[in-house]
C-alpha cells in the first residue's frame, strides 16, 4: 500500500450505481465521482435530475461531474448552468464537440468565464487539448478528460500522448487533466507518472487495488490453487492414454 501513497495523482471513482457510489463514497481514496449518460442508461436510470440530486445529496463533499445530453450549443448552454445549480461540486461535462465535429470551444470560454467548473470530456488528441486550453477561462477551475483507454483501443500507446497533454495544461494552471476510460489497474501508475492529476477507475479497477504491492510468487501459489480448485468442482477428468496402433506398428 506504500505505492498508493505516494501516488500524485487522485482517484475518481466512475460509474452511475446509486449503491456503489454510495459505499465508494465511505473510502477517502475516493476523491471524486465521474458519470455520463451511457453509465446512467446502463445503470436502469430513468430520471436523470433525480439520479444526480440523489448522488448530490450522499457526496456532498468530492467533485461529482455531471454531463450535459443536448447535441446544439444553445442547448447544452441551458443545461450546464442548470446542472450547476444542483451544487457547489457539480462539475459539469461537456463534450468536445457535439454530434456533427463542430467543436465546443464558445461554450466552453462562455461557461468557464461564468464560474462553472467544466470537465471538457471525450478527448482524444493533443491537439484537442490545445483548443481546450485556449478557451478556459484562466482563473477557473476545470477539468479536461482525454480518454486514453480508448486511444490505447486503437494500438496507439497513450503515455506520451498524456504526458503531451500534460505539458500543454501549464498555460491553464487551474486546469486538471484527467485519465480516462482506464483499461488496468497499472493505468492509475502511468498516469501519474505522466503527470495527470486525476484519473476515474470503474469499481472492477478499483477493487484491485488491495493487490498492489502483493507478492508475486504468493499470486502465483494462489492461481494454481484456483485451477485446481474449480477442476475438481467441475468434476473434470482426463482418461487413462489410449494407445494408437499406428504409431507401435511404426515404430
């Protein structure tokens, strides 16, 4: 557990079960939450304002990001400073671009100059980063979410792409740049070695965490013990060898 302790960067715990977020909520690892509609459909939720005053309402002291759903400005313009009405913690997603490229940097500049935390999100590449920079608001807080699981999806190895991001982010101190989609648990460790200051972890991600720092030959010890364990329950057998006939007569 020393590893974790001299991590930088923070945790968010990301996902839409109530429940979970809930008992995430009781370790203080946790220093934020992080959702989106996919999560919230996926999750059964129905009502989206009655989902997040909910999750509000149990975090009432970490960072929740909430994320806007319309696909034009003008829209998604109302919805952020609605959803930010909700409490002081919201930070409120935006995309990068809405659904036809068009990329969301007014937006952006208009909403981070008014106050409200914006956690830019769906990212992908530096340059992205770049206009993101350019259209905070300097003295704002925000946060800007380059989704690297889904850049390593592709082959591309996000570490220097990340730590790229991260160099790019010094003209907007009071931006934080955010790992997300982690694919590992070793994800949390390249992230903070790229100089990212938060990265979101799914609970499965989480729940890994009690293995840093564990010994390996004990890890192995313990997964030979498991395929022994579930071959017996499985009732599996391997008959006796069978002599192939061909094979005595040539020899």
């Amino acid at each position: 557990m020393e590893r974790l302790k001299q991590l930088r960067v923070k945790l968010f715990a990301d996902g839409a079960d109530f429940d979970t977020i809930v008992a995430l909520a009781a370790n203080p690892i946790i220093r934020g939450f992080t959702t989106n509609p996919t999560l919230a459909r996926n999750a059964g939720v129905r009502d989206y304002e009655d989902f997040g005053r909910k999750v509000l309402a149990a975090v009432p002291d970490r960072p929740v990001s909430l994320e806007v759903f319309a696909d034009d400005f003008a829209a998604m313009a109302r919805q952020a400073r609605v959803l930010a009405s909700w409490g002081k913690n919201v930070n409120v997603k935006i995309p990068v671009t809405n659904t036809h490229r068009e990329f969301s940097g007014d937006l952006i500049r208009r909403l981070s100059a008014e106050g409200i935390v914006v956690n830019v999100t769906a990212i992908t590449t530096v340059d992205q980063v770049r206009r993101v920079a350019e259209n905070l608001y300097p003295d704002a807080p925000a946060i800007v979410s380059v989704f690297a699981g889904r850049i390593a999806d592709t082959g591309v190895d996000p570490v220097p792409m990340m730590a790229a991001a991260a160099q790019v982010l010094r003209q907007r101190p009071k931006a934080e740049l955010l790992w997300a989609s982690p694919r590992e648990l070793l994800n949390v460790f390249h992230a903070d070695a790229a100089g990212c200051h938060i990265i979101t972890a799914t609970k499965d991600i989480l729940a890994k965490l009690s293995l840093v720092g564990k010994d390996l030959d004990e890890y192995s010890l313990e997964t030979v013990k498991m395929f022994r364990r579930d071959a017996v329950a499985a009732g599996f057998e391997i008959g006796d060898p069978v002599e192939d006939s061909s094979v005595r007569a040539v020899a």
